[in-house]
C-alpha cells in the first residue's frame, strides 16, 4: 500500500510508536500498522478544497480514551455531551485570572524569540507572535523592546533554554508542559512534583506527543458565519475548518502559516476569540464529576510553576 503523502508522518510516528509497545503491536509488523491507521483516517474524511470538513475519526490502534463523535448529514464533526465553546472559555477565564503571570511568560517567550530568529518582528514569526500576545496583555511597550533588546543580546540577562515535558493525568490524559528555564534541574523537580501530587505520572520524552498535532488554531463563537468563514479560511490556505456540536468553528493551520491566515481573516472581518499555535489532541478524553475536578486541580498546579510557559492536554472537562 501507498500511504498517502498527508499522513506519511503522523503514520511513521504511530508505527513507532506501536513498534515499541509489543502488547499492542501488530502481528504483520509497524508498517501494517501504519497502513491501517491511515486508511482508517482516510476513509472518514472530507474534503472541501484546500481547507476541509473533517468527520470524527474512528478508533486507531494504539490510542486510548476517545470521546464518542458522531458525524452530521453536512459532513461536520459532532462532539457528543461537551462543548469546546465552553471549555476554551473556562480556560482563557482561569488565565485570565492569572494576568500577573502572563506578563512573565510573555516576556521569556519574546526573549527567547528574538535569541532565535532575531529582532525584527517582520522576519519572526515567532516574536510576532509574542508580541500579539504582550499588546492582548497590555504590557508597555518598553518593556517588550527590553525584552527583545535581552534577546539579540543588547541588554544583559538571564539565558532561557527550552524544555518539553510529557505525561499523563488522570483517567490516562495525555499533558504536554512547555517550560522555558534558566535551571534545568530545578524545573523538572517542580514539573515531577506536581504530577505526582495531584494524581498524575510524568513520562519520558516522546511518550504523549504523537497523540497532538503542532497547528495554528482559531476559533469562533457561535453563530459565526460559517459559509463565509469557510470562504475566507480557504482562501487564506487554512488547512481544516471544524464545526463543533456547540456551533463553534475552528480553523486550523499549518504552524508556519498561522500569522498570514489569522491576518487574513482579520481583514476580511473574522477576529477569533483563541488564536494560537498548539498542541492539538488528535483524540480528546472526556471526564466528569471528582476526575474533572482532580484533573483541573494538576493542571493548575502544573500551570503555577514559574518556569512553565504551555499547558496542552487531551482531557475534555464536563462543565
């Protein structure tokens, strides 16, 4: 079989993946398994031009704790029993809550970025990003030029290294923590504490990550003009657009896409309420009652230690 070019990398992550894990393996060997996971996706999906409707995806092998969709006559997907709309906003209400926090997140993330790819904003990405982040916060803009002049090395300060951390939550929820650290060994320390005192495992490098996708994503309240947005997200080369059950849409995009897309629908008047580029879970794990509540409480733990920049996790919390 030919594996189609769209899913040659999530397919060699997942046979790895399956190879290195013998009670799940498939008895033909990791290509079988790779072959089977993509014509599972491919026969569930839609295509509408260069963005797409996606229909839920059965299970594939090897991933667990899956939400039950269902798929509607228009080709959308449907979330049973949870809603996205809502989720988003309990979570952008808790950061919210935390807006001393993201100052200093902000200004790692906007040093780090001009340390890597320089500091004019026009030819970073990354730091434009950043800097969308500061004015949303309303930080002055003296303290982001000191931020970006730490980073290009004009102004003196602390050296910040990135770190990715993987593991597990309750009911098995796959967390990924993104940290930015001056003292490796002390941030690990604090990221292990936390999961280990609220419930969760933290695991080894690579252990969750193949169950998220790296994408741009914006999202839109209900009762957004779907038709028009679709029209507008094609055009900007957005990859996919998704409807929720809630009447929220999601648009996704390439990573290194994001900005042009976000900065086109803009123009052609569609401001998201989310936009971010993420770690997007391939397969959400629904909880409820005290496991919501449990999970809530190691993502807040997680979340508070001050050498943590992102959150992302599988969990989809019952309101």
């Amino acid at each position: 079989m030919v594996i189609p070019a769209g899913h040659a990398l999530q397919a060699s992550i997942h046979a790895a993946c399956v190879a290195g894990r013998p009670e799940s393996a498939n008895p033909r060997g990791p290509q079988a398994a790779a072959e089977e996971f993509c014509v599972a996706r491919a026969d569930t999906r839609v295509r509408a031009g260069p963005a797409r409707r996606e229909r839920a995806s059965p299970r594939a092998p090897g991933l667990a704790g899956k939400v039950e969709c269902g798929v509607s006559d228009s080709g959308k997907r449907i979330m049973a029993g949870h809603s996205k709309w809502a989720n988003i906003q309990h979570r952008k209400g808790r950061q919210d809550a935390k807006r001393g926090k993201v100052f200093t997140r902000v200004i790692k993330e906007i040093t780090v970025a001009a340390k890597m790819g320089g500091g004019d904003p026009r030819d970073n990405p990354r730091l434009r990003l950043a800097m969308d982040k500061a004015r949303e916060a309303n930080m002055p803009k003296d303290t982001v030029e000191n931020a970006i002049k730490r980073g290009i090395g004009q102004l003196d300060g602390a050296s910040y290294e990135e770190i990715r951390y993987e593991g597990y939550g309750i009911g098995g929820a796959a967390v990924i923590v993104d940290c930015l650290t001056d003292n490796r060994v002390r941030t690990v320390a604090e990221v292990r504490h936390a999961f280990t005192k609220y419930g969760g495992n933290l695991g080894t490098d690579g252990s969750v990550a193949f169950m998220f996708m790296h994408c741009g994503q914006l999202l839109y309240a209900p009762g957004t003009a779907e038709d028009k947005l679709m029209d507008a997200a094609i055009e900007a080369g957005a990859q996919d657009v998704i409807t929720n059950d809630d009447g929220s849409i999601e648009v996704l995009t390439a990573p290194n896409d994001f900005v042009g897309v976000k900065e086109a629908l803009e123009k052609a008047g569609f401001k998201g309420e989310l936009a971010e580029v993420t770690m997007k879970p391939l397969n959400e794990t629904p909880l409820a009652g005290d496991d919501a509540a449990r999970m809530q409480k190691l993502l807040d733990a997680i979340e508070s230690l001050d050498d943590v920049q992102d959150v992302y996790t599988s969990a989809l919390l019952d309101e």
